[in-house]
C-alpha cells in the first residue's frame, strides 16, 4: 500500500461524511512502463465492511514538468469493480482535471457490502504512449465513509 492513511476524528467525520482519508503523492506513481496503469490498494477489508460514500479533492494537479503532452492521467476507486466507487477522473493539469469529486451515484453501487475479504483500490491510468512514473508534481486526497459491520457486533449473542 502507497501513500499515507488517516483515520479521521469523530468531529471531522460528523462534518464531512468521511471517517478515512488517503493521500497519494506523484511520488507513489512509480510505474514505470508506458501505456500501464498502476493499481494502489488503498486497505483491506473483510467480510461485512460497507463502503457509503467516496470522494476526491485535487490538491495540486498532476503533471510531468517536462512534457506538456503527457495530458491525461486518470482515477479510478473501486475493488474488483475498478470504478464502483468513483468513476474515471481527470487529474492531469494539462486535461480537464477534475478539483473535486464524489461518488457518481447513478447506478446504485453505493452503499456496498463485502461479501468476502477484499481490497479498495485506486487505478491511476495514463495516456497513451507515457509511463506514471513521469509524473513530477500532484497530491490527490482520497475520502471514504466505512463501516466495520463486524465490528459494531462484537459482544452480542
């Protein structure tokens, strides 16, 4: 797992609808070969975790100081479903990037409860013909209301 993880205060979670905050950097794109993606697990969860809500907030666009054509770089929050979360999202300041984001609710993937142990993963995807790892500059939070159902029982019979 890249990046850093926070686990937010009842105060802030009560505000914001959040209870978990992940910070990825341009220095955690290390993938290095061209026309890949690059997935980063953001946790793990167990059985009967449910995800409510998700969103993004762009920090400092992304970007490669060095050529102003790599202009795509996009994100994506999900587990096997790679957007279940949070659908495709520009995040390169030579795009359309996208500031600020919560989950595309359309199609009613959110909540979502785990039926077996899993992951929650940010796919970053670059255009074609660049690598991430050309990435200099960009801070992306990433924010996510769970709940441990399995937690939340302990103790009853």
């Amino acid at each position: 797992m890249a990046g850093e993880s926070f686990t937010l205060t009842a105060n802030t979670s009560a505000q914001t609808a959040y209870n978990e905050m992940y910070v990825i950097r341009a220095a955690d794109l290390t993938e290095t070969t061209v026309d890949t993606a690059q997935t980063i697990a953001l946790r793990t969860v167990k059985l009967g975790t449910a995800v409510e809500a998700c969103g993004m907030y762009l920090v400092t666009t992304f970007k490669d100081a060095s050529d102003a054509a790599f202009n795509t770089t996009t994100l994506t929050v999900g587990e096997t479903d790679v957007d279940r979360f949070l659908t495709s999202t520009e995040l390169n300041v030579n795009g359309t990037e996208v500031l600020s984001k919560s989950t595309a609710n359309a199609v009613d993937t959110l909540p979502y409860d785990f039926v077996a142990a899993d992951t929650i993963d940010a796919v970053f995807t670059p255009m074609s013909g660049k690598a991430l790892n050309d990435i200099d500059t960009g801070t992306l939070i990433i924010l996510l209301r769970i709940t441990e159902k399995a937690d939340l029982a302990r103790g009853i019979t």
